[in-house]
C-alpha cells in the first residue's frame, strides 16, 4: 500500500515537472519568437530606412541635375529647336521635282490697241488679279473680276500645305498692324541691313527697342539671316494635287509642291494663307508647329481674314510686271502676331527633315511691292 501511494506521488511530481517544464519551454519560445519578430522588424524598419535615404538621395540628386539643367537652358523651348534631329526620311525619288507649270511674267498694262495678238475690246488689257493686296477691314480692290474665293478652312476643300516661306517685312497692308508706320530694328538703324539686298515691306507696330523681348539675340540654328524684332510674313501655299500625307508634300520651289499632280486633276485649287509675325526672345510666345499654316488661336490669332482671290508674289512683279499665276485664294490675317524667335527656328529645324531640299526657303525673301487698286480684285469676301 505504501509502495503505490509513494508511485504515485512520484508521478503527481513528475506531472508537476512535465507542466512546469512545458510551461517553461512555451515561455522560451515566445520569449524567442517576440525577440525574432522585434528584430525582424528592426531589420525591415532599417532595410526601410536605408532604402527611403538612398530613395531620397536618389531623388534629390535627379532634382538637383533637373534644376542643373534647367538653370543652363537645357529643356528650354528654345533649345528644343537646336536640338532637334533634321534628318530626312530615305531618299526616293521625288515625283514632284519639275513639276511646276511655267508661265512668265507679263506686263500689267498693255494696249490692246497696238498689239494685234491681244483681243480685248478695252482700250486696255489688264492682267489677272494680282496680291498682295490691301487686307484692311472695308476694302475691296477696283478690278472685276468672276473668281470666287474659298471662304472655308483649305483643309475642308481637299487641300494641303506644299511650302512655307516668309518675306521681309510684308506684303499686304492692313492700316493700324502692320503698314508704312510701324518699325522695327532696321528702321531704328536708318538702313536696310536685315537681309541682304532683299527688299523690305511694310512692319508692324509691336517693336519696342526698350522691352528686351524686342532687342535680345537669339542664337540661330537653323534659320538664317533672321532678327529678334523684325517683322515677317509667312505663306503657305496649299493645293489639292500637291502629294498630300505622303514625305513629298513639302517642296521647294513651292510651284513643284502646288503642281505635283496637276494632270490627274481637272478641278484644281491653290490656295495660301499668309500670317504676319514680328519675333521676339520671350518662350511665352512658342508655337510648336509653323510649318503646316497658320495659327488659329483664341479670339486674335488668325480669326479676322481678309479672303480674296489673287497671284503670285515676290519681287520679280510690281505694279508694272505681273504674274500670270492668278486665280489664287488668298487668306491673310489682318492682325500682327507675336512670335517666338525659338518657334521659327524649330519651323527650320522641321524644313531641314523633308525629303525635297528646302534650303532655299530657309531665309527671308524681299516682298514685292503693294498691289495698285486697279489689280486687285473686287471679290473680298470678309469685308
């Protein structure tokens, strides 16, 4: 009796130990897993730490080279157009090389009655409506004339831009924007230093030779013999058998680009929209793309046209000498436009990527002299 009661006392004992080493063991381990769990979070918190400094560091370093950068102008607008590849699509050959039709320039007045070949029952033989014109709001030219200018956009009558050029100062005269009173830094110099010997049109009246957007030089990379506060007007022939949407379509003479696909069409249309600019050295004023026409913007930027039909330009006609190249809608701005000296010189840098050789469009031609009343036709459409 007393051997079982000791056995088991022995086991209540042994029970007791087996809990208490239990106990003890379960303690253990949570004390180890508690210690494994704070250091497991001690080394993420670290890893975390280490990995939102180098994050920062990283962060801080991308910021300082961006600021850099921006200091030195290197995401300017302006450097945009220097940097700019002008590299041209594969050489193919052009389908509108030559293709311009080649009618020469005659006279603007001749007597019918001393010339035989000419059959006219006027006194007088008088070429075809002739540009530029005066686009002032409330003209219309003195010459009667059956062609019927294209009031809606180019585009919406099948056309395209096949060029883009500009002359110095312009060509039309819109009285209060651009005409014989206003200036630029030529005329505050006294002489015609601009572009060489090409002739000078009318200016603009923006010019303010103490406001530095106005004087400031602009480092040129692509255009040439161009000037911060000079004013220009821009053409851009349209036509509807240009090579539209294809690497041709932009030429060099335009004449090519407007009569590349003549003889497939019986029905063709030319058109050019002229916008006249004077540059300035301020990014506030940056188009990203002059090449393709003009500027329509908001409520004073290429919305009050003057439409009407006439010729060609330039300064091989004048009031004596005309183009035969008539039939032409032209729609002009009558505001002078604001714009950057950057967004002419990316135009270039996009002229230099066409697969046609636009070189010779890269500078400012002379500006053929103000059309008389007497060849500018009676058909302006927005009067």
């Amino acid at each position: 009796m007393f051997v079982i009661k000791a056995a088991i006392a022995l086991l209540a004992v042994a029970s007791e130990l087996n809990f208490a080493t239990a106990s003890k063991l379960r303690a253990l381990k949570t004390e180890k897993t508690a210690k494994e769990t704070k250091s497991g979070k001690a080394e993420k918190s670290s890893k975390a730490e280490k990995s939102s400094k180098a994050e920062k560091s990283s962060k801080a370093e991308k910021s300082s080279k961006v600021d850099k950068a921006s200091k030195a102008g290197i995401f300017s607008k302006a450097n945009k157009a220097q940097c700019l590849p002008t590299t041209r699509p594969p050489p193919m050959t052009n389908p509108c090389a030559g293709a311009k039709v080649k009618l020469p320039n005659i006279e603007c007045y001749i007597d019918a009655m001393s010339s035989p070949k000419i059959v006219n029952t006027d006194a007088f033989f008088i070429s075809p409506e002739q540009a530029g014109a005066n686009v002032t709001k409330g003209y219309n030219g003195s010459l009667n004339v059956t062609n019927i200018p294209f009031t809606k956009p180019f585009w919406m009558e099948g056309m395209c831009a096949v060029n883009v050029h500009w002359h110095l100062g312009t060509e039309h005269l819109s009285v209060g924007e651009y005409d014989e009173n206003g200036s630029g830094p030529s005329v505050e110099d006294g002489h015609r230093r601009l572009a060489g010997d090409a002739r000078s049109g009318y200016q603009c009246h923006h010019y303010d030779g103490t406001d530095s957007k106005f004087t400031k030089k602009y480092e040129w990379k692509h255009c040439e013999k161009m000037h911060v506060g000079e004013t220009y007007e821009v053409h851009w022939p349209h036509s509807n058998v240009g090579d539209c949407a294809t690497p041709n379509q932009f030429q060099t003479p335009f004449y090519d680009g407007v009569f590349c696909n003549f003889e497939k069409l019986e029905d063709t249309k030319i058109g050019v929209q002229s916008q006249v600019f004077t540059i300035v050295n301020d990014e506030s004023y940056y188009y990203p793309d002059l090449m393709h026409g003009m500027i329509v913007d908001g409520d004073d930027i290429g919305t009050d046209k003057a439409i009407y039909t006439g010729s060609t330009t330039g300064t091989s006609r004048n009031n004596t000498i005309c183009s035969q190249y008539s039939n032409i809608t032209w729609q002009v701005d009558r505001k002078c436009q604001l714009v950057s000296a950057s967004s002419f010189d990316k135009m270039c840098a996009d002229m230099k990527s066409q697969r046609a050789d636009m070189s010779g469009d890269l500078y400012p031609h002379g500006s053929r002299p103000l059309v008389d009343d007497e060849l500018a036709a009676n058909n302006h459409a927005t009067r």
